[in-house]
C-alpha cells in the first residue's frame, strides 16, 4: 500500500552520558521539503541530516528536529582567543580615553563578548557524536516511515471501498446507455403523433424518425469513454495496492476519469446517467482529497 505524508517519529541515541533525541514530523507536500532544526553547537551535521533523510523520504514536507538533551559535550575543550581579547581592550581603552570615564570590570566585559571563549571539540568526539546523531535520526525516521504506512495503508482501504462505488456506478451508466437511443426514438415518435396525429406524410415509413434516432445515438454513445474508465479504474486499483510512491501518478488517474465523466454528462440526455455522472463527481472530490495525502 502506498505510504501517507502525515506522520512522526522519534528516536534516542544515549553513549557516554550524551542523550541525542532527534523528532521527525510530516505532512502534504507535492514535493519533498526537509526542514532541519539543531542547535548552533551541533550546527555542522545539518547537510548529514538532511542528505539521510532525502534517502529514504520521497514526498512531504518534513521537520527534523535534533535536540542534544545532556545540554552539550563533556569532553569540549575551551579555547582562549587573546589577540581578540586584546583587541576589544584596546577598543574599550580608547572609549575610556574618549569619554573620560573608567569601564568597570574589565575582565567581565571582555568574557562576555563572543568569539573571545570558544567551545573545541576533539576529533574522537565528533566522530562519537555523529554516530548518536545517525543512530537517533535512523530510528526517528523508521518510526516515521511506520506510523506513514499505517496511516497509508487506512487510506488506500477506504480509496478502494470509493473506486468499487465508482464502478458500480460505471456499469449502471453502461447498462443504460443502449436504452437511451430507444427511449429518444419513442419521445420523438409521440411527439410527431402528437403534432401530425395520422397525416404525417413525411415520417410515413418512419425514414426520418430512422435518420434522426441513429444521429443522436450516435451523439449520445459513451463506448469510448466507459472503456477508458474501466482502464483508469483498474490503473487506480493497482497504485493503491502498490508499495511505491504513487501519489503523483493517482492526481493525474483522478484527473483523466474525471475529465471521461465530465465527457458522458455532456453526451447524457438521461435522468439515470445524470444521477450516476453526479454521484461519480462527489466520490471523485473525496478521492481527489484523500489521494493528496499519499505519498
């Protein structure tokens, strides 16, 4: 069954006291957009996230979010940069020699401003950390993919029940389409009774009552258009029970057998069709909204 663009998933990745927690939500999307969200610290492992998870995602907009939750690395060295102390000293010299008035504080000042401390991670750490990150983002985005399917696997069943409604309606349509011509021929006759009563030289040996009703039968046949109905909607059966991602293909399936009934409500000079054109066109607005959601 097809996978649903709607779902979340989350995983956790615990090594040497590091909690990493990553979340995966998702929703519709005509393609795939990945957002990722991850503190400033862990700001260099954005293309890792996002080019994993394009791997094994195809459609929907989805939001990463990686969260370190021990609050940062234990192992982090801190680096002292003194020529960027020492500048900013000499800046705040200059301000006191300007204004006249002594900063207070000095070393506060100067720790305070960024650049001046610095967090250093060793290599081993940052190898360590990548792997939480692929261990919790894989398992955030299994569970994601799971909870899709379920939700996918809910809709293609309902798609189905829809797609058998719409070829009931089919065969309705087809078995009243032959009678349609007959019951135009005999208005035609009881109108031209009506106008004529028994003096009507011009329909006698009925010619032009023969000639007017192999016209409009030939307007109103709809052949054509149940059998390619018949081939979208075995087509549309199949990519509901496929496991690829089929979503775009189905959008364009809907779109082809509503533009075939759109056709017979033209040719349909009858109640019967009308009603079976009508109820066609509600079940396909309810398909169409659903198959939106399929990946």
């Amino acid at each position: 069954m097809p996978k649903s663009m709607t779902g979340y998933g989350s995983g956790l990745s615990t090594t040497n006291g590091r909690v990493i927690r990553v979340e995966c939500r998702s929703v519709n999307h005509r393609y795939l957009d990945v957002s990722v969200r991850l503190p400033s610290a862990l700001s260099a492992f954005e293309p890792l996230v996002r080019a994993r998870s394009q791997q094994v995602l195809d459609r929907g907009r989805v939001e990463i979010k990686v969260t370190d939750e021990t609050g940062g690395s234990h192992n982090s060295r801190i680096v002292f940069d003194q020529s960027l102390a020492e500048s900013y000293l000499s800046a705040l010299r200059k301000l006191e020699a300007l204004t006249g008035q002594p900063c207070s504080d000095l070393t506060t000042l100067l720790a305070s401003r960024e650049g001046v401390f610095s967090k250093e991670d060793s290599e081993e750490e940052d190898l360590e950390l990548e792997k939480q990150i692929v261990e919790a983002l894989d398992a955030g985005l299994l569970e994601l993919n799971r909870s899709r399917e379920e939700e996918g696997a809910h809709l293609s069943a309902d798609l189905l029940v829809k797609c058998s409604e719409l070829r009931t309606s089919v065969c309705e349509i087809a078995k009243r389409a032959p009678e349609v011509p007959l019951h135009y021929r005999e208005k035609l006759l009881l109108r031209a009774e009506e106008l004529f009563e028994e003096n009507r030289p011009e329909w006698y040996n009925d010619q032009r009552l023969f000639a007017e009703t192999a016209l409009f039968a030939d307007r109103a046949s709809v052949d054509e258009e149940i059998i390619r109905l018949e081939a979208h909607l075995e087509a549309l059966e199949q990519g509901l029970r496929s496991d690829a991602a089929v979503g775009r293909q189905l959008d364009f399936l809907i779109q082809e057998i509503l533009r075939e009934v759109n056709t017979i409500g033209s040719k349909a000079n009858d109640l019967s069709i009308t009603q079976a054109v009508v109820t066609m066109k509600t079940l396909l607005e309810k398909i169409r909204e659903q198959v939106q959601n399929l990946e």
